[in-house]
C-alpha cells in the first residue's frame, strides 16, 4: 500500500471516528455548561440510543427512522430523568449528581439487559450506505464517509442554533449567569431540562449511528463515557469548540495508535489527557480549573 | 471506646458460632468494609471522589498474589508488603490526579483504573491476562506459623487488619492532619489561604487511602484463592462507592456497615433475581436522594451526634 492512499483513508477513519465522538462530546459539555452537572450516564444513553436504533431498524426496516425516532425518545427520557430526579437535587454540591447518575447507569444497564437481553446485536446500514468506494484505489466503506458528513452537518446545526435561534441565546445566557436569566422573566429550569433532554438525545444519535460499526452490546456505556469525559477534559468542560477540537484529537490518537502502536493506543489517550491538564488544568479552551 | 472494644470482642468471638459458610462470608464482608473504609478517607474526608479506588484493590490483589505464587514469603508479609507498595505506587498517582480538582479528578482516577485494566490484559507474566491468577496459595510462615490457612485464622488475619487500619484512620481524622483534610471538603480556597499547602496533603490522603485499598485486596487474593481483572474493574470502583455513602461517607465505620449491608443484599436479592444490580441502583440513588447521610449518619444523628 503506498503512503498517501494509506494516510488518506487513516484520516478519513479518524474523522469517521471523531463525528461519533462529538456526539457524545458535545452533548455532556452542553449539559455541564448550563447545569454544572456532570452526567455519567451519557454513555448509558449513548447505549440506550444504540438499542433503540437496533428495534425501531427491526421493526420498521428503515434505518432512517431509527436515527429520528432513537434521538427523540432517548431525548425525552433524558429530560423527564431531569425533571423528575436531578430537579431535586440543585443547592446540593456537585458529587450527588455524579453519583445519582452513576447509579442512573447501573439501573439503565440492567433494565436495557432485562429488555434485549446479552447478546450483542448487529444492526444494519441502509443498503446505499453498505457499499465501498475506492479513494486513491483504496477501499472505503461508504458508511464511515457518511459519519464524517453527519458530524460535520450536526456540528454546523449545533453551532448555529446555539449562535442564532431564541433558545440557543437563552442557552448561552443561562450558562454565563442563570440568576439573571431567571430575573428577566424565563423559567431557567425549563432551559435545563431542554438542554437536558438534547443533550442526551445528541448521545442517542451518536448511539444509533455507532451501532451499525460497533454492534449495539451492553459494554458500550463504559467505554463510550470514559471516552467522552477524556474528550471534554482536553477540550475543557463547558466548551462547545473545545468538545469538537478534543473529538478529533482523540479520534486520531486512538486510530494511527492502534495502528502502529497496538499495545499503548489506550496509553497514548491518557498521556495526552494528563499533559492537557498539567498545562492547563481547566483543558484546552476551558474557563474554570 | 468501649463501643469499638465490645464489637472488636463480638467479631472476636464469631468463629466459635458460626457455621463454616457464614464464616466465609463474614471474611469477605471485612475486606469490603476495609476497602470501603479507605476510601472513606477520600470521600467523606477530604471531598475527594475516586471513580477509580479499584485500581488500588486490583493493584494489592495482583502484588500479593505474585509475592505469594513465586516466593516463599509468609501470607502476613505478603499482604503488608503489596499494601505498602500500593501506597508507594499511589504517591505518583495522586500527584498526577491532583493536577485536577472536584469531577475532573473523579475522570482522571478513573482513566487510572481503566489504564491498569487494560495493562492486566497485556502484561501476561505477571497478570496472566485474561485468564488470572489461580491457586493463590497462603504461605505459612513467619516462625513456622500455618494458622493463618485455616478459615478461622485468615478470618483474624482480616479482622486485625480491618481493627488496625481502622484505629489509625480514626487518630488520622482527629490529628491536626485530619483538620486540614476537613478544611480542604469545606473550603479549600480558604484552607489555601491560611497558608497550607493543599495540594500536598490531598497527595497524601490518596497515598493513605490507596495503600489502605491495596492492603485489603491484598487479603483478596488469597483469600480467594485467584485475582482477575474483574477487581480492576470500573464497576467495583462504583460498587464501593455506593458501600460508602450507603453506609454513611465521613465516619469510617459506615461504610463497614455499607459493605456488609451490601453483600447481604447481594446474596439476598440474588437468590430470587438475576438483576441484583437493578435493585442495588435503585436504592443508591434514593439513598443519595433522600438520606445523604447513610445509614450510620442516621443512627448516629438519632443519638445527637453528628458525623465528622
């Protein structure tokens, strides 16, 4: 194989990688910039998402409707969870919602366990998406091209509706100073619950389309959320373009890793992580230490 | 005082009424609850959320299992020492963590354990990957001693550890030591500013505490017989949180309680259900809904004291 289709279709992989990654990355870092909450169970979400995309493909054939449907009840969930749990738990300091969430995680393994059983289970792409071209004569699957312009147009929609729209504004505004959101006549806590439940939805779209790559199995929430947390630590917690820029590094790291370096791929994502935050502990765009 | 002598005497006494299988048991409930203590430290302490306290446990469990299959040294030497090393190891670890404060070093404890999880698949010849450690045997030795192979002898190889490693904790709480550890959970900005160097003492309290974790899975290995990455695992780290606040976070012996109270639920709920785990999840999260102060908080709290 020669260098550049090689470091072509490597980057392409990585990119492919990074889109899945950003799904998760930004949906925790929206969540902890507006609500100071860290939500461990994104990676059970992320999972849920993949479970739901594997039936609704079952049921339906159409692997279009789960990347809707999966996204809008994993959504809704999230937002009902924060109404009727999280909702009570402001005023207290932050470790109670990491550990209600973490045991958010444990109940949502057993039921999502309960309900489909062990087995991993394999979901298929839709059949335009299952072919393989050829870059530089290399082979490619169609789906991982597909991931990258997924990542590429939600991070676009995600910026803009952040940056344009009425919600986006009161989003940006709760997350600099929520007691005076509030004093301005809008109901804060319905802002966190909307971006509660969107930020779990956009886990359940990274969960659908990651199902197909990595088929839809019940160790998916642990790898997914410790991935996730590396990404918003080096990107810093809070930042919308810091989720994105650690995406991509770590999709890298983790892709030429494996690739030349079997052993330490794992190694090599920490490594950054720790340097990351000896040199600033708050993370790359990161405000707070 | 008197309290604590009546229950070390009860412990004492409980090999000479229990059948064999409760003995097992009870063993396994006392290096929970000495793995739970330790990271007591941590948690109720000096606010310091572990994600990772398994690495600790697994790291003991693998060091007294080596020492144990390929050199002769006696079962008591085997344990203190891979405690020892544990802590040792740690010294570089919580000066890492500690780089980061409050969730972001909860995810760089964590990203320990599942480094060293991943290392345990790799490193074969001390790990045996995959596979374990099995036939951890328990040495004899020092002075020709075998006791400590019997059920009830390893029960009070155990309970000494947990009794020693608990009046420890206890003076280290209450030393001036214990107070900056207390100032660093309220206010550590303000602990800064009355001139102590935090960073110092936060390292120090995860050497304790992870060297404490490694003593008690130290006592695993053996006592099980085998050590797997199971006890590297994320999920054990959270599973020993949850004994902690469950039993009650900045009291030492609630989380005691918390482990017991945990195995007995898990020996319970698994002979009617195969999802356990559902349950315990459950009654975690009301645990940190409704009673924060866990079991032994409450208790305490009935007889107008408060946790430290």
């Amino acid at each position: 194989m020669d260098f550049l289709p090689f470091l072509v279709t490597q980057c392409l992989n990585a990119l492919s990688q990074a889109a899945l990654l950003f799904f998760l990355g930004c949906g925790l870092t929206l969540i902890f910039g507006i609500m100071r909450i860290v939500n461990f169970a994104h990676g059970a979400f992320f999972m849920l998402g993949a479970y739901v995309g594997y039936s609704t493909v079952h049921w339906t054939g159409n692997f279009w409707a789960a990347l809707i449907v999966a996204p809008i009840l994993v959504g809704a969930f999230g937002a009902a969870f924060e109404l009727g749990i999280l909702r009570q738990l402001y005023g207290r300091d932050g470790h109670a919602f990491l550990m209600v969430t973490f045991g958010l995680t444990l109940i949502m393994g057993e039921v999502i366990r309960l309900i489909w059983g062990v087995e991993a289970l394999q979901v298929k792409p839709p059949d335009s998406l299952s072919d393989i071209v050829f870059i530089l004569d290399e082979p490619f699957p169609v789906y991982r091209l597909f991931l990258v312009g997924a990542g590429i147009v939600v991070a676009v929609v995600i910026w803009q509706f952040l940056e344009r729209t009425r919600l986006g504004l009161l989003i940006r505004a709760t997350s600099q100073n929520a007691e005076m959101v509030h004093a301005l006549g809008t109901d804060v806590r319905l802002v966190r619950s909307a971006v509660f439940g969107i930020g779990c939805g956009l886990a359940g779209i990274g969960g659908v389309m990651a199902a197909p790559l990595v088929t839809a199995s019940l160790g998916m929430a642990p790898n997914a959320v410790i991935d996730t947390f590396v990404i918003v630590i080096i990107g810093g917690m809070g930042s919308f373009l810091g989720s994105l820029i650690g995406a991509v590094l770590v999709a890298f790291v983790q892709v030429f890793g494996t690739y030349y370096f079997p052993d330490f791929a794992l190694a090599f994502m920490y490594l950054i992580m720790v340097t990351v935050l000896v040199v600033r502990p708050g993370g790359l765009l990161g405000k707070e230490a | 005082m008197r309290f604590l002598i009546a229950v070390a005497a009860l412990l004492a006494l409980l090999p000479f009424g229990l059948p064999p299988y409760a003995m097992t048991l009870l063993t396994e409930a006392l290096i929970l609850g000495l793995f739970a203590m330790s990271l007591d430290l941590m948690v109720g302490y000096a606010r310091l959320i572990s994600f990772g306290h398994a690495a600790a446990y697994g790291f003991g469990a693998y060091a007294s299992g080596n020492f144990l299959l390929h050199t002769s040294m006696p079962l008591p030497c085997a344990v203190l020492l891979a405690g020892l090393l544990g802590g040792l190891v740690a010294i570089g670890v919580g000066w890492v963590c500690t780089q980061a404060t409050g969730v972001s070093f909860s995810m760089l404890t964590l990203a320990y354990a599942q480094l060293l999880y991943a290392v345990a698949f790799k490193w074969t010849p001390v790990t045996g990957a995959s596979d374990g450690l099995a036939g951890i045997p328990r040495n004899p030795g020092p002075f020709g001693v075998t006791w400590w192979s019997t059920k009830a002898g390893f029960y009070y190889l155990t309970l000494a550890c947990l009794l020693g490693t608990f009046v420890f904790c206890r003076e280290l709480v209450r030393s001036p030591f214990g107070a900056v550890l207390r100032g660093i959970r309220e206010n550590e900005a303000k602990t800064i500013a009355l001139g102590y160097n935090t960073r110092r003492y936060k390292i120090a309290i995860v050497a304790i505490s992870f060297g404490f974790a490694g003593l008690a899975g130290a006592l695993y290995a053996p006592f099980a017989g085998f050590a797997n990455t199971e006890l590297l695992f994320w999920l054990l780290s959270g599973q020993v949180l949850i004994m902690v606040i469950v039993g009650g976070a900045g009291t030492l012996i609630g989380p005691v309680l918390g482990a017991v109270f945990f195995l007995y639920m898990q020996q319970q709920l698994s002979s009617y259900t195969d999802s356990w785990a559902l349950f315990f999840g459950v009654i975690f999260v009301l645990f940190v809904l409704f009673m924060p102060e866990g079991i032994w908080g409450l208790i305490l709290s009935r007889f107008g004291k408060k946790a430290a």
